[in-house]
C-alpha cells in the first residue's frame, strides 16, 4: 500500500470464474490474509460459481486490524471448497483507505492478477 495510506475502510474482489460441466463449482473460501498467510483480515465468503463465465463482485467485511503496517504484504485466499472443478480467468481487489497528512481523504488502491 502507498505510503499515504492511514486506515482500511473497505475491500472488495472482483474475479471472473466458471466450473465445469460436473460438481457443485462451489468456492470454498475468499479471503484476505495477513502477509504470513494464516491471520484473517477479512471475513470469508462463499460465491457459487455457474457453468457459464461470470465476473463476481465480493463485498467482504473487515474483521482483522485497519492499519497500513498490517495490510502491507495481504494476501488474497481462494481456495475451492466443492467436489468440483472451475476456472479462473482475472482476479481485481479494491481496498479503501483514509489517507494520512491531514487530509482525511478516501483512496482505492486496486489490484489485478491476470494469466495466471
């Protein structure tokens, strides 16, 4: 995150993803992590993914501390939870945070992993 940033107010993902033809195509969990990948920053979600190429749109709610120190480095988890398989094609996070200096204004640092 930019050196501006003060406090996370919001994040959301944006991923596009189907499964296949068998299975229930179910996303076990999305979530965001500390950088060491086991401390929950967020809450988890479960999207049910369809059959058809579809861009998901994942509020999820902050449960973790808001500081810059402790986003620096998150992680996004998707881990698939069902019997089945699906693909994913794009992954975009938007995280929003006050910026620090006086300022108090309200920024969205966005990130997009594609090809994968």
């Amino acid at each position: 995150l930019p050196a501006e940033c003060d406090t996370i107010t919001g994040v959301s993902c944006k991923f596009r993803a189907q499964k296949a033809a068998k299975g229930d195509g179910s996303v076990g969990t999305l979530q965001v992590t500390q950088s060491n990948e086991s401390t929950a920053l967020t809450s988890s979600s479960v999207p049910t993914i369809t059959t058809t190429m579809t861009t998901f749109t994942i509020a999820l709610t902050i449960t973790g501390a808001t500081d810059k120190a402790t986003w620096d480095g998150a992680r996004l988890r998707i881990v698939n939870g069902g019997n089945g398989l699906w693909d994913l094609s794009a992954v975009q996070l938007d995280i929003t945070y006050t910026t620090s200096g006086g300022g108090g204004g309200v920024t969205t640092q966005t990130a997009f992993l594609v090809g994968f």
